[in-house]
C-alpha cells in the first residue's frame, strides 16, 4: 500500500497520531521518506487488523512499535544502510522521551521543528502542511493556487534537501521561535481557511476541528510570544471568522455568504474577544503586518448590524494598505468587492478582468466574476462565468450555492 493510500485509510479518531508516529520515526532514523514509509505500512496494517481484532489500549504506541519495527524491517533490507541498520538495533520503545524545550504542546512542538529557517518559505510551509497538519497534496496545492504534481515535486525536494543538508531535526529553543514563527502562523493559517472552507469533494463544508484546532495552537503561540502583533492579528481573524461558521451553511446545504448571513447567529463572545485584539494592536501604534490588517477588515464586517450598514470605504482603505504588502491575486481580488460597492460593479470587473492570467484555475474569480455580471444585468456572460465557477468549486455546498445564483438568471 503506498503512503498515499494508507493516509486515505486513517480514521478521523486517530489522524493526530500520524504525525507523531513520523516525528518519532524520524528522530530515531533520521530519514523522512523511511518514517512516512513506515508509518504508512503501520497505519495499512491497523486498518486491516483494528476491526477484526479491536482497537488497542494505546493506540499511539501500538501504532510507533509496529511503525518502529517496519522501518529496522525496511533498513535491514537496504544493504546499503549498514550503519543506520545498527543504529536501529539499538532502538528500543521505552526509550526516555527528548525534553520539550520551550513549547509543551506536542502538535504545536512539531510544527515549530518542521519550520526550519533554512527552508525556503512557501516549502517549510507545504512540507509542514503534509507532515504534521495532515492535509493532501491536493489540498496544499489549492492553497498555493499551484498544480498538484508541482506541489508534489516540491515537498519531495524539500525532504531531499532536509536530507543532503542534514538539517537537524531539533526541538526549537525559545531562542529560535521569533526565526520560525512567520512560518508557523502561515501554517495555521492555512490550515484554518481549509477547515473554514473545505477545498476537497466529498467532504463536509466546514471543519471546525481544522478551525478549532487552528484557534487552540494560536492561543498558545500568543502565550509564548505575547508582544508579537502578527500572532494577535492571526488570533483575532481566526475568531472573527470561526464567530460566523454557524451561519456558515444553510438548512438546504448551501454556502451563505457574508452579505446573506444571519448575524443574529454570530457568536458574540468570539467577536468581542477578536474586536479587543484588534484595539489592541492599533493602540500600539506599531506599523501593522498581513494578519493585522485582515483581522482590521473582518472588525469593520462583523461590526455592522446589518450589510447595509458595512463601512466599505474603510475597508477599501484596509485593503489598499494591505496591497502595499502582499501583492497576492487573491487579495487584489478581495480588495475589487469593495470597490464595487463603493465605484459600482463595472469599475470593479475592469479590475477583475485583469487578474484573469494569474487566477483563472481559482473558483473565487470566477463567481466574483459573476456576480459583478448579474448586477450590471449581463444575464449570458454572467451564466458563463457561473458554469466555470461551478467546474472549479471544492465542494458540494458551494456548488449548490453556485447553482442557485446562476439558475436564477432568468
């Protein structure tokens, strides 16, 4: 089975011991590809024998020994690993655990060791994403707006040069937090947005447990970096954001955008605690970075009562601070919803049109696309760009909500 099919196979109940199994392979073997290797084949042979047998006591240690013994299986097949072969022998399950260092928390540990400043970013980032965060590499390759053998050969490069480098698989100092952090937090970032909206077929539209899981490692970067903005603007998007989800998906199964939310439904807490952050962030009166601003963006949202009540020409502001520092398409395009309430819908899709090259494989751009189309009365372009909207959407309430709009045309 390879290590794609046997990922396939995990349970949801036991998805968090993957990445323990692999950090713990790769400790003891130094070697990634042998880890995954052998983490697969353990997770292969559970699910053959857990429902016939039972599920163990420990399932954690069940699944390490048995992924311990396929890997010294594997190493002693390779004649041409003698030395990593003896090491192997020497391996034993009751060995001491290594210190913490300065992050108790396992998830979050691995997270920070993954992110390796020697990496580039975007690949510490998609190489945490599949080894620790659990997501797909079609997954990942949406989130980068990449194709997914791209994304593939990226992460495989990165374990290679992880490899050749011999970067050390270390448990970070307190010292070395600040040099990880940027990438950390884009991990969870992504990693929220995924559970927020569900990029993949087949599965439901909102995780909350990729959201609260995301929330839960925020908080404790935020204890241990309390003075660092970007963690408390990540903090106070991620809770303004997780305020709506309940008003996420209608009754019917459909997406419910922003405009057509309930907002009787938010929940209040979550955004007095994000609008506190915010205030918090701006009483610094330090230069904002990229969380910093969203979060800003998503406190003018959740403000209004109503979307009528929206104050777009501060969230144009926002976003036209926010150009200065993230030249992403994706925010260019967020930034054309705001215009178009504020300069009406066709100088909006004039600045729509010209993102088209950079996000044409992106289901967003097409339904924005689309609806600055159904306002300016454009019924047959506006249908097209539904239809293409509708081939690219992730998953089945979008589509359905996708559907809705374009059959509603006339």
């Amino acid at each position: 089975m390879s290590v794609a099919d046997a990922r396939e196979a995990i349970t949801q109940a036991h998805h968090e011991e993957w990445a323990r199994v692999v950090a713990s392979l790769t400790k003891r073997f130094g070697d990634l590809d042998i880890a995954e290797e052998a983490a697969a084949e353990a997770f292969a042979t559970a699910v053959e024998r857990w429902p016939a047998d039972g599920v163990p006591p420990s399932p954690g240690a069940w699944l390490t020994t048995t992924a311990n013994r396929k890997a010294i299986d594997r190493i002693r097949r390779e004649n041409k690993r003698g030395d990593k072969q003896k090491e192997a022998q020497l391996v034993h399950d009751d060995d001491p655990p290594e210190p913490a260092g300065a992050i108790d928390d396992e998830r979050l540990r691995l997270i920070f060791t993954c992110c390796h400043p020697a990496l580039a970013m975007e690949t510490r980032v998609a190489l945490t994403l599949r080894m620790v965060a659990g997501l797909t590499v079609p997954e990942i390759a949406r989130a980068f707006l990449v194709q997914e053998t791209a994304m593939g050969q990226r992460i495989t490069r990165a374990k290679a040069k992880i490899k050749a480098a011999r970067i050390p698989y270390r448990v970070p100092s307190v010292a070395d937090l600040p040099a990880r952090v940027s990438g950390v937090l884009a991990v969870l970032f992504l990693v929220f947005n995924e559970g927020y909206l569900a990029t993949g077929p087949g599965t439901d539209p909102v995780r909350h447990d990729l959201t609260a899981e995301a929330i839960r490692l925020t908080r404790l970067i935020r204890v241990l970096l309390p003075e660092d903005g970007e963690v408390a603007g990540l903090l106070a998007l991620m809770l303004l954001t997780e305020a709506r989800r309940t008003a996420r998906v209608s009754d019917r199964g459909e997406l419910v955008t922003l405009d057509e939310q309930d907002r009787g439904t938010w929940d209040a807490a979550l955004i007095a605690e994000g609008h506190r952050l915010v205030r918090e962030r701006l009483a610094a009166r330090v230069a904002p970075g990229r969380y910093q601003i969203l979060a800003a963006i998503s406190a003018v949202h959740t403000s209004a009562r109503d979307v009528r009540d929206t104050d777009w020409s501060q969230v144009l502001a926002l976003y036209d601070q926010l150009v200065h520092l993230d030249r992403s398409p994706v925010i260019a395009l967020n930034r054309a919803i705001a215009v178009a309430e504020l300069d009406g819908p066709q100088v909006a899709l004039a600045a729509v049109d010209r993102l088209e090259r950079q996000l044409a494989g992106y289901h967003p751009y097409h339904a924005t696309r689309a609806d600055l189309l159904r306002r300016l009365g454009w019924a047959h372009q506006a249908r097209a760009a539904y239809d293409k909207a509708i081939e690219l959407a992730g998953n089945t309430a979008e589509t359905a909500a996708l559907t809705r709009r374009r059959d509603q045309l006339g």
